[in-house]
C-alpha cells in the first residue's frame, strides 16, 4: 500500500537534495520578513532566524565542531531552541535533543552514545557532566557569533540531521538516527493543508520527535511557529486562550493530553482548523462527543500514526464530523510513503487479516546509533514482494485493513507500550528494577486509566533483601525519565506464572492490593481543611487514604492527573494552581497554597 504518488522505490528517489538546513534558509530568503517563531513576547521573522542561527554556526565553528559530529542540546521549549537546532544543522552537524528532566546517568549514557563533545544548554549546565563534553550556553553562542554565518554545509548522501533516543529492550535507551529526507517528507502536501503562512503550535518536549514537525513544517512551507510554555499547556483553560490569541492553525498533541484537556474545556481546539491527535490509541466515543459539542466549528481531527523510526508520522486518517465508529482508524500512508501488511513474515496480508506494519520511503531512518544487529533485525528487505530492492521498517504493530482500505490498529506483536506519547519498553523498566541490590525480580506492565483514556504503567517489585518504597523510589529518579516512572509500585512475594510458565498478568492486574507507599511519618493530623484537599486528591488519584506529608507522584500522580486537580481546585474554590506545586508539594503544602483568605 503506498500512497498515490507512486512506489516506494520511486518516492525514495524523490528526496529534496537541498537538506533541512538550505531548505529552510531558502524560504526565509524568500520570505524575510514574515514572522517565522513567536515565543511569548519574543517574535522572530525569518530575517532574524536567519541571522541568529548564523551565529550560533559561527559560533560552534570557532569551537571546532565540524559536518556530522553530535551536539546535544539541553533546552526547554522557547525560540533559542530554534535558532541553536538550526544552528547545528548550518554546520553540518546531527542535533541530539536531552529531556532537560532526565537524570544525570541516563544523560551520561545518551553523550557517550551519541559521541557528543559538546552540550548547549540553557544558562546553567546541567549537573553532573562527563569530563568529555564542553557545556555551551545558548545565550553566549547567539551573542557571539557574526550576522552571517556561511552557506550550510552541503548534505552527505543520506545526512542524519538528529538523534531521538527511546527507550530499548536492553535496559538502554537507543538513537534513532533521523534523516533530512524524513523531515522534509513531513512538509510535503497530500496529508494536510500546508498553507504558507499558517501558523502551528509547539507544546512537545524537546526530545520527543514531534518536534520533526512543530518546529520545522512550519519553517519549511513559510509558516509560523508557536511556542508555549509548560504552565499554559498544562492548564486547559489558559491553552484554548493561547491557541485563539495567537490565531493556532494547526494544532498537534497526544492522545493523553487531548484527553485530559478536552475532559475540562471542551471548546478547546475548536478555533484551529486542523487538530493532529497521536501516540497512542485514539477513544472513539471521546471523537465523537467533541464533533458535536463543537458541530459549529470547521475544525478537522486527524488520526496521525507513527514511530520515530519513520519520522514522526507514518499514516494519517482525517476523521469525518460524521464519524460514528468503534475504532478510528490511522488511516492512510503520507506522500513518499509505502506501508505493507505482512502475515507470517512471508506474504501479504489478505483483507481483514491482522499481520505486522512494515513502512518505507523516505520517512525511514538511517538506523539505530551503534546498534548494526538491531538495525539489520528492523530495517529490512523483502525479495518476495519488491525484489528486495526497498528498505523497510518492521514496527512490531499489528495492524488490518477495513473494508475501505484504510489501516486500523489492533495491537503490538511484543511487549512495547506508549504512554502520554511516549515509547516505553517494559523491560528497560525491569532490567533498571532489578539493577537495585535488594530487588530480586520485576514486572511491568500497563493498565487503561478509565476517566482519562490513556495508559498507566505498573510495577510489581519481588525484594531480596530489606527494600522500602523510598529506596525504590530513589533509584527510580536516579536512572529514569519522569514518563518513564511507574504510576504505581505493588510490592509482591513472587511473580505468578501461567501454565506455559511465563509471568500471568492477569493474576497481577486482579490482585486487589493497596500499591506500595511512602513510610509514614509521625505528624500532626489533617485539620478540616487539609481533608477537603486531601479527599479531592484520594478521588483522582483512587487512593482513599492520603496523608497530609503525602506527595502527588509516589500515589499515582502525574501531570494529566495533576490537570484535572488543578480544574476541580478551580471549580470548587476559585483558586489557580501551578502545576509546579502539585507535582513538587506535600498536600499539606498545597492545601495552605488555596487555603481561602
């Protein structure tokens, strides 16, 4: 199946040979003045990106950092961002985005992985740097550098443009090494409108691939990128003002966080006129209620499928107003893309049959970073369909065909799971569980939030020796990522096996087991106050006994979560809060941060 363009083989031979960086300085040659980023009162024209992404070019140059050496990049959202990625690109050389959350050992992992030298960062380095890497702040690199910077350096046969780490089977996180060519597919027409002019907003973390396309199709097609911070996205009510305020066009976000947005302000994307929803599997009922609570808006919802490993988006469905389904399929391939349905690794699927994705085209990666073994196991060839002439991405999602050729999900093949957008493997989770001294076996494994539609990850931890909820706890922040953190922990005296002797989960998910919690502290108890607080926390969060020196992540929490707190205290009381404080204080602590008066 690919799309209408024509082949694979023959997309494949129609990458742009410009590269991501020339394309780019050639529309803001075209259109200077234009306004290419805004980021709160910070507006920038493409003149001006051209310009600061020239110094930092300059910049870096001086520094030694030459085409295709890795730079990782440890910034939040915000237009210096922009120009520095940009920056790099203009060099020659491969971006390598670090969730500014993610702790120092699995930062370290991602440097020495990606042989990265240098590090531009926000203003403070992060801590705990290797000896190996030179910390650049992104101020000084814009400041530094001279109006004009040089042509970008001219793009290698196949030019790896950015390294996406997710998470491995190994216990590692991998990179996934991204292509020009799968960037530039992204803003090509045929899947959506691409209008000049339109302007898109940017809400992902930086190291998530989304930003192939929140920061660059509008930069490729004369758009205008909108940047908007943690704080906005996190409240429903001040996103949908956001979003008409700054005349958003084009909208794209997860399953999980439209869930959660919509469940509080169902208005909320109905000024766009086209919402992107993805990473994880759409809720039908939810699609329909939001068509027609907002039947007088001209708004589009499309169903966008992909992994990183085929840059970004894969398929896309644009659902029907009229849309009335159980399942809402992810729909076609993009143009330059091939999609196949394979049964028995042998053959192509009959209609109707579930059997495995397999993607080609110019979306594909270039493979995973110093893993040729896991590369050549994913990336393959198939002689009985094409001659073995075409490369193509085993996905390791099951997937069949409707009876208008459009593609539904089913399912994955292994154990892989997305949560809040994010690629997690279950046994990165385990191997890092089991890393800890007193921790004799591990499982996990997710189970559906049924208010927010989206998948909760869970931890079943067999110790060895003396373990508490803090020493796991702790060793959990010390190696992982926040979205990689289990919502919950159960403690358990043995893993149950099934018959074929593998782990039952089943018998896991039907205990019906208080989850492990933090030691209790001696301390006051909760005033009448601190119980109202404490009760609305219990009902969210499903745990019927908080404390008042209780903290929102270690009892299930999370920022979704933290959302729909923050609406219920605004509702109820008529009091803002942070998302900051929820995540980071005791209840006692918030309850005195809305206290009345």
């Amino acid at each position: 199946m690919d799309h209408n363009t024509g082949s694979a083989e023959r997309l494949s031979a129609t990458t742009e040979p410009r590269g991501l960086a020339r394309s780019v300085l050639a529309r803001a040659r075209r259109t200077p003045a234009a306004t290419a980023v805004v980021d709160g009162d910070q507006v920038l024209d493409y003149a001006a990106l051209d310009a600061a992404s020239a110094a930092v070019a300059a910049a870096l140059r001086d520094r030694g950092v030459r085409p295709r050496q890795a730079v990782a990049v440890c910034l939040p959202r915000s237009w210096q961002l922009v120009c520095v990625m940009l920056g790099i690109l203009r060099v020659g050389a491969v971006v390598v985005p670090l969730d500014v959350q993610s702790p120092p050992g699995r930062r370290r992992h991602i440097l020495e992985d990606s042989a990265s030298t240098v590090l531009v960062h926000g203003g403070s380095a992060p801590a705990e740097l290797p000896s190996f890497i030179t910390p650049l702040a992104a101020g000084e690199l814009l400041r530094e550098g001279p109006a004009t910077g040089g042509e970008p350096a001219a793009p290698a046969d196949a030019p790896v443009s950015f390294l996406f780490y997710t998470s491995g089977t190994t216990g590692r996180p991998k990179g996934v090494e991204v292509r020009d060519a799968g960037i530039l597919r992204l803003a090509r027409p045929g899947y959506l409108a691409l209008d000049e002019g339109a302007r898109y907003s940017c809400l992902s973390n930086p190291a998530f691939d989304a930003l192939s396309f929140e920061v660059w199709v509008p930069l490729l097609t004369g758009g205008c990128c909108v940047i908007l911070d943690d704080e906005t996205v996190q409240t429903p009510h001040r996103l949908a003002e956001a979003l008409l305020r700054e005349r958003v066009d084009t909208v794209w976000v997860t399953v999980a966080l439209f869930n959660a947005v919509v469940g509080e302000e169902p208005a909320c994307f109905a000024g766009a006129r086209q919402v992107l929803v993805g990473g994880e599997q759409l809720n039908a009922r939810l699609i329909t209620r939001w068509y027609r609570h907002n039947a007088s808006s001209s708004t589009r919802l499309h169903n966008v499928y992909g992994p990183t490993e085929t840059t970004t988006f894969a398929l896309c469905h644009p659902v029907p107003r009229a849309f009335d389904g159980d399942v809402v399929p992810i729909g076609r391939p993009l143009p330059d893309t091939g999609a196949v349905l394979v049964a028995d690794g042998s053959r192509a699927a009959a209609p109707g049959e579930v059997a495995e994705l397999y993607l080609s085209g110019d979306g594909l990666a270039a493979g995973y970073r110093n893993l040729p073994d896991e590369t050549e196991r994913r990336f393959v060839h198939l002689p009985w369909l094409d001659g073995g002439q075409v490369r193509h991405y085993r996905t390791g999602d099951l997937v069949r065909q409707d009876g208008s050729g459009l593609v539904v999900y089913v399912g994955r093949a292994d154990r892989q799971v997305k949560v809040r957008g994010f690629r997690i493997e279950p046994g990165e989770l385990e191997r890092h569980l089991v890393a800890h001294r007193a921790v004799r076996q591990a499982y996990v494994c997710t189970r559906r939030d049924a208010e927010l539609g989206t998948n909760e990850l869970l931890a079943y931890v067999v110790p060895g020796a003396e373990l508490s909820y803090e020493d796991v706890d702790r060793h959990l922040a010390a190696g992982l990522p926040p979205y990689m953190r289990p919502h919950r922990i159960h403690r358990v005296e043995a893993l149950p096996l099934n018959a074929n002797g593998k782990v039952d989960q089943g018998a896991l998910l039907a205990r019906d087991d208080e989850p492990w919690r933090p030691t209790a502290t001696a301390g006051a108890s909760a005033t009448a106050w601190e119980r109202e607080v404490l009760d609305l926390a219990g009902r969210i969060l499903g745990v019927p006994e908080l404390r008042p020196d209780d903290r929102w992540i270690p009892h299930g929490g999370d920022s979704l979560k933290a959302l729909r707190l923050r609406f219920e205290v605004r509702r109820l009381w008529g009091r803002e809060l942070a998302a900051s404080v929820v995540l980071r204080s005791t209840f006692a602590e918030l309850a005195a941060a809305i206290a009345p008066g």
